[in-house]
C-alpha cells in the first residue's frame, strides 16, 4: 500500500465511522431518517482529471447550476483539491420559457434540459505531482428513466399534498401578505420533500444513459499561466435498474462504463516527479447496492485498463475496488474506494485506498436579477 | 408598495390572464377576483401545469364588473429535484384580443429551495 495511502487510512476511517447518524443534522433532522440522496453529482470535468474515486461514472440528472468541491488522493498517491461548477445551461438561459409540458412532450426539450456542462479545476500538494489541471466538460442524458420531472407517482403526491389555504386578504399591508406567504410556503416544504424522498427512494437506480466529452489542459509546474494542452476523453455509462426483477429493482444498479482519454500528461510510475503522455482506454462495470441504512451506499467496481504510453510498449491492466459513499451531511458526501491494481507489465501494481469528500452547494442566487 | 393598477379597455372586452410556470417545475394556482372594497373573493380560475388543460382563462363574464375590482393570484412553486440548484420561473400575463395589456405582465423568478409560494393584487380599472 502506498505511503500516502498509509497517510490517509486512519483518518479517513476515523472521519468515516465517527460521524454517526443523528451527530449531524440534515434540514433540522436527524441523518437517519433521510433518504439515499446522492445527491453531489459526479462532475464531468472531475472526471477527465481523474478526481473522482470511482472510475466507472454513475448517471444523474443535472442541477440548473451546482458547485462541487473535491478533495482527495488520486491513484498515484498524490494528493489533489479542485472544484467544478456545473450548470444545465438549457435551463440556465431559456428556462423560463420551459414549462413542465414541453419537458415531457418533446424529446429535444429533455434533452438540451438535460444537458450538463461543467468547468473543473484541480491543483496538486505533493512534491510528485504540483501540477494544475483544468477541463472542461459536456455531458448529455439521453435516456434517464429515474428523471423525477418524469415521474407521475411524484405529480400525483404534488398535487396531493400542495394546498392552497384560503385567499389571502387583498385588505392585508405588503408585509403581512408576504409574511402569510412565507408561513404557508415552510409548510408546503416539508410535505413536498416528504414526496421527492419517496420518489427518489423509487427511482435511485433507474436505468438511464449518458454520454460525455471534456478537453483538459495541465501545467506541470503548477502556474496557471503555463496552461497547456493535455489532450481529452470522450466515456459513456449505461445504467440498468433491474426494472421489473423482483428484490434487485428496488436494491441494485448495474452500470456499465467505457472511456477513452487520450494524449494524458500522466506521472510516471518509474520516474516519480516526471511525466510520460499516453492514451488509455476503459471499460468496465460497476455494482451498486442499497443497504438497508439509507446513509450509505456501496459499490463493487471492475475496470480493465489498456494504457498506450509514448515510448513505451503498450499496457494491459486490470482494477478491481469496493467503493463506499458515507453521508455526512445534506449534500456532503465522504467516498472511500479500497482497491487493487493488476497485470501491469511494469510489475507496479499497487493496492490503492482513495478518498474524496463531494461537497455540492448552489450559487445560483447570485445570478438572479436584483430585486428578485 | 402602492396599489397596482391594470387599465383595462372597455372596448376589448374581458381580459384573459394566462399563468406560465417555467424551469420544468411543478406548479399550480388560483386566482380570485374581489369586490373593490377587497371583500366577497370568486374564485376565476384554479389549475395545475401538467395536465393538458390550458393555464389561460377570461377574468370576468363581463368587463364592466371588473370595475375597481381586485383580482389576486397565488402560486406554489415546487422542484421535482432534491437539494440545491434549483431555479423558479414564473410569469402572469394579461391580454385583451390577443394584445398584451400595457403594465400587465409580471415577472418571477429566482433560487428554489424546494417551494416556492408566490402571490399578486392588481386594482382593475375599466377604461
């Protein structure tokens, strides 16, 4: 196991299990009796940086505008920060205009709604890697059968539980109508969220298929002046929700994951502070179950990895990790993929702990029009 | 804030107000129009944006009873999603024979954290 991994271990353990249900609020309520919400999406520019602990990338449905902070060591043991910001610009620019009628009558609608894009950018700390990466990313939903904008179980208990009050009094002052406002709206929270935790608890490992792209630039010695190109990757992941299966349709999600990345500025494993380019394509497989605490999720992954670096004969490597995502809090998550390497020709296989917090927050706000 | 006034023309007869919810949200209304004291509420219309009942209607049966009348809206807003990053959009527009009525559109729009409860009063003045 690598040092750094060594480093890591305690602390990530300890981070892990000590953050106990109900130590933590959520919405003023104990952890324990939220829903699965994994709810920080996996970045497609975090992806092509490599930052994200999972390699095979789980499908999710866009936010209108969503940040995500990342913190980790990569495989190589080196340790990382980045950011992205993620948007759904469809929605973003032309949104107003895009009725919940349109969404689900046109295909094209859900579509440009659908689609993500996202900027990332990630700095290393150790003296191995001090490199700067950004990337750009583009990632496209084509089929998502957990959309809960889709889900008419969830319209019905909208429309169940979102009552309107008596009028409200036009004889009442500004003041007075917006404070009658307010309190009926804190109300009408907690019953709406009460239908989308059961939504989500329906449709969390629907099936669905996304497709995504990102260009990616790297200096190596860490100024962001210095930027160069560091080539891109083009991946797919196609989940299945084992619809219509007893036991496994409420409990399991197969998702299935290729990737191509090429003209990577990579660390060179037998030169440690140096950098070698190479391509690499990917493909693999990814086992997520729901355990019976909703604060938890875990997956089984399988990657097979072939690596066509310059110079250099081309490589053969499998990866196999068992990935856990703890919930700490709303919208921060701590994953921990525990793992191993093999079959390198280079005989540096290596036994790998990898961790991240996902911490996903929005901004939007700042981009509403003064005065709303 | 003072009153809002919306100037109708007599010569166009009923108004129709149309309720647009945006951002791919749920939502529904009900409108109300009252005396011009602000008593005796009638309900105009009410409605939800998924069905396939069109969200425009005539306030009114006649124009020259909207006199001084107050017409209020309210809406709810909710995000079909989870968590942050959600947006609201909504927009109520008036219209006489298909043309805009002048000062009578209204604008909302911002971050949803999960609903949104929106309202308006405009005084009609038939004109």
């Amino acid at each position: 196991m690598k040092k750094t991994a060594r480093v890591c271990l305690p602390v990530v353990l300890l981070l892990f299990w000590a953050a106990q249900p109900g130590a933590a609020q959520s919405e003023g309520k104990p952890i324990a009796t939220a829903q699965v919400d994994l709810s920080v999406p996996e970045s497609p520019a975090f992806t092509v940086l490599g930052l994200t602990p999972e390699t095979v990338i789980r499908p999710a449905s866009p936010r209108e505008f969503a940040t995500a902070i990342l913190n980790g060591v990569d495989r190589n043991g080196n340790f990382h920060s980045g950011v992205a910001l993620d948007s759904a610009p469809y929605l973003l620019l032309a949104g107003n205009q895009v009725t919940i009628r349109a969404y689900r009558e046109s295909l094209a609608t859900r579509l440009l709604s659908r689609t993500k894009v996202s900027i990332a950018t990630a700095q290393g700390a150790s003296e191995a890697d001090k490199s700067t990466r950004l990337a750009a990313g583009v990632h496209l939903t084509f089929w998502d059968k957990g959309d809960a904008r889709m889900d008419s179980a969830l319209t019905k208990c909208f429309d169940e539980v979102l009552q309107f009050g008596p009028p409200i009094s036009p004889t009442l002052t500004d003041k007075e109508r917006e404070l009658e406002m307010a309190k009926r709206q804190e109300v009408l929270k907690v019953k709406a969220q009460a239908c989308r935790e059961k939504s989500r608890k329906a449709n969390w490992n629907r099936s669905s298929w996304v497709v995504g792209a990102a260009p990616s630039w790297i200096s190596l010695p860490g100024n962001i002046r210095k930027l160069k190109w560091d080539g891109g990757a083009l991946w797919s992941s196609l989940a299945y929700g084992f619809e219509r299966v007893p036991k496994l349709e409420q409990s399991a999600q197969l998702i299935l994951h290729a990737r191509y990345r090429n003209n990577e500025q990579a660390p060179d494993m037998l030169a440690k502070g140096t950098f070698i380019r190479q391509n690499s394509t990917l493909a693999g497989g990814r086992l997520r179950v729901s355990p019976s605490n909703p604060d938890y999720a875990f997956s089984l992954e399988g990657v097979l990895v072939h690596t066509s670096p310059a110079n250099r004969k081309a490589d053969n490597s499998y990866r196999i990790s068992l990935d856990l995502e703890r919930k700490l809090t709303q919208d921060l998550w701590l994953a921990v993929s525990v793992g191993g390497e093999s079959g390198r020709k280079d005989g540096n296989n290596q036994a790998f702990v990898l961790t991240s917090f996902k911490w996903g927050f929005s901004r939007q706000a700042e981009l509403v029009a003064p005065g709303q | 804030m003072p009153e809002q006034i919306l100037a109708i023309s007599r010569e166009k007869g009923v108004p129709e107000m149309e309720i647009v919810i945006g951002q791919a949200q749920y939502g529904k209304y009900v409108v109300y129009l009252w005396d011009p004291s602000g008593r005796n509420p009638q309900q105009v219309a009410t409605g939800v944006n998924v069905d396939q009942i069109p969200d425009k209607f005539p306030v009114g049966a006649s124009v020259d009873a909207l006199q001084q009348c107050l017409l209020s809206w309210e809406i709810i807003i909710s995000a079909f999603e989870s968590g942050p990053g959600q947006l609201y959009s909504a927009t109520v527009i008036f219209t006489q024979r298909g043309e805009a009525v002048a000062g009578g559109r209204f604008d909302y729009q911002g971050a949803l954290e999960g609903v949104k409860y929106l309202g308006g009063l405009v005084r009609l003045a038939v004109q």
